[in-house]
C-alpha cells in the first residue's frame, strides 16, 4: 500500500484545503457531511464527490479502500472548524484540569479501531473533545494512511498519564 501524505505545497493537500476552506461557504455540505452517521453515507453526499472529482482530476489513485477512507477524511473534516493544533495525539492528551481530554481508554479504543467505519465513528466522536480544532492536512493523511505505523506513531505522541497520577 503507498502512503498518501496530503502537504500544502502539493497538489491534493491544496486541493483538499481549498475544499474544507469551501465548506465555510457551503453550510449545507458542511452540515450534511456532519450529520452522516458512516463512510457510506458520506460516499453519497454532492460535497464529498465534489472534493472527490477534483482530487481525481489531479491524479488521485483512486481504489475502492483509498475512496473509503477519503471519504471518512471528509466526514471527519467537516467537524474541524479551525485548522490548528499540534498532532491529534498531542492534543487528545492536553490536559483540562488534571485529566487528558481523550482518556486513555478512549484514544485506545481509536488505536484499535478494527476498519475505517469504527475509526471514522471513534473520531467523529473525539473531535468534539478537542474543540473541533485539528490539523486539517495531518487528520486526512493519517485516516487515509491508518495502518500499524500511524497507530504505533499515535501511541508514542499521546502523553500517557502516570498510573499515579490518574
């Protein structure tokens, strides 16, 4: 499997930014693209085929498993709201007070996930949790790429709390 690492000096991650840009102007994508309860769903939805049509006009490999996990991309994308952030483990695991804001039975539970449907349910639920903020390139490189070394990568930047500790 090649990896995909979306950058913005490249042409799929400016093709992907400049589409979740649009999603501020395209309210009712943006809002069915949230409401989408899986990656089938998503699949069906004008503004992911929109992104989708474009990403394939610049070259995008498109295979049924790499058009999934695009699509669960998408879904995710439209609960980010600001595109900041360090990566996704560092911010599941900042603290509000003195717990993480993913537990770490939550974000376990995320490196777990056994498909793309479970991972994008995991994370539709996570985002809320970090403020729907996230780094917009990062998110859709590591759903697409999830494999054991994006998992492995999450499990050594997530700050682990000390048992001690909590």
């Amino acid at each position: 499997m090649s990896h995909v690492n979306f950058r913005p000096d490249q042409a799929w991650g400016d093709l992907l930014l400049r589409w979740w840009e649009g999603l501020e102007d395209d309210r009712g994508g943006r809002a069915a693209l949230r409401r989408a309860p899986d990656v089938t769903a998503v699949v069906m939805l004008p503004a992911y085929q929109r992104l989708h049509r474009r990403l394939t006009a610049a070259g995008w490999p498109g295979q049924t498993w790499r058009d999934d996990r695009l699509a669960a991309a998408a879904g995710l994308l439209a609960h980010v709201r600001h595109n900041v952030g360090p990566n996704l483990p560092a911010a599941m695991s900042q603290r509000d007070g003195d717990k993480p804001r993913v537990s770490p039975l939550r974000f376990t539970r995320l490196l777990e996930s056994p498909d793309i449907d479970s991972l994008f349910t995991g994370l539709r639920r996570t985002l809320p949790l970090l403020q729907d903020q996230a780094d917009v390139l990062a998110l859709a490189t590591d759903v697409i790429n999830w494999d054991d070394t994006v998992k492995k990568r999450w499990a050594y930047g997530y700050d682990w709390p000390d048992k001690a500790g909590g």
